[in-house]
C-alpha cells in the first residue's frame, strides 16, 4: 500500500530555520515527481516546491524561492525540504505529495504543522 509519512514540523522562531522530511512506500519512488505543498490557516493550498524523478529539475513557489531547499534521495526514497529564514507567513500545514510520470496517480501524506511564532 502506498504512504507518504512527513516528519519534522514542529513550533520555530522567525528567522530560523526546519527540515521537513518524507518517507515513501509502497510505489517505485523514481518513477515519481516529488512536491512539497502547504495549507495555511484558512486558505487554500498551495504548492511549495516540486522535485522531478531524476532530480535535477527543481521549482519554487515566489514566497519561498531563495529561502527553501527541495531534495530527494531515491535510495532511500525520501524527500526533503529545508526552510531557512522562515516568516511566520510560513506557519501552515506541509504535506508531502508523490504524482506519477505516467499516470494520473498521486499520492499525498497527512501532513505536518509548522508554526513561526516568538
């Protein structure tokens, strides 16, 4: 069965920084684009950042460009997301979503809060 599990949220300062990360099971990690969105209170969700199946390719959300770091590891089917100087505009919901190459298919995580608050 397919899951993707996010780890690493969690209450942080602004200006400081998180890694999020996410495990994949179940499907072939590099068959997969790899993304990262956020659901901020009472709005709707958004993408963060995306990661191609080879990992070369990369995108970014304007709010985070600069700030955020995408990566993925297809040995051990992970995905990651730094966040550096982060705002409290940042505070959200992330989830971890895999979207298939060849299909329609797409998976998502449950998700993992963030909070930028002193």
């Amino acid at each position: 069965q397919a899951q993707l599990v996010e780890s690493g949220g969690g209450l942080v300062q602004p200006g400081g920084s998180l890694r999020l990360s996410c495990a994949a099971s179940g499907f072939t990690v590099s068959y997969y684009t790899l993304s990262w969105y956020r659901q901020p209170p009472g709005k709707e969700r958004e993408l963060v950042a995306a990661v191609d199946s080879t990992g070369r390719i990369r995108k970014y959300g304007d709010s985070v460009q600069g700030r955020f770091t995408i990566s993925r590891d297809n040995n051990k089917n992970t995905v990651s997301l730094q966040m550096n100087s982060l705002k409290p505009e940042d505070t959200a919901v992330y989830y971890c979503k895999g979207s298939s190459r060849y299909s329609d298919v797409e998976y998502w995580g449950q998700g993992t809060l963030v909070t930028v608050s002193s």
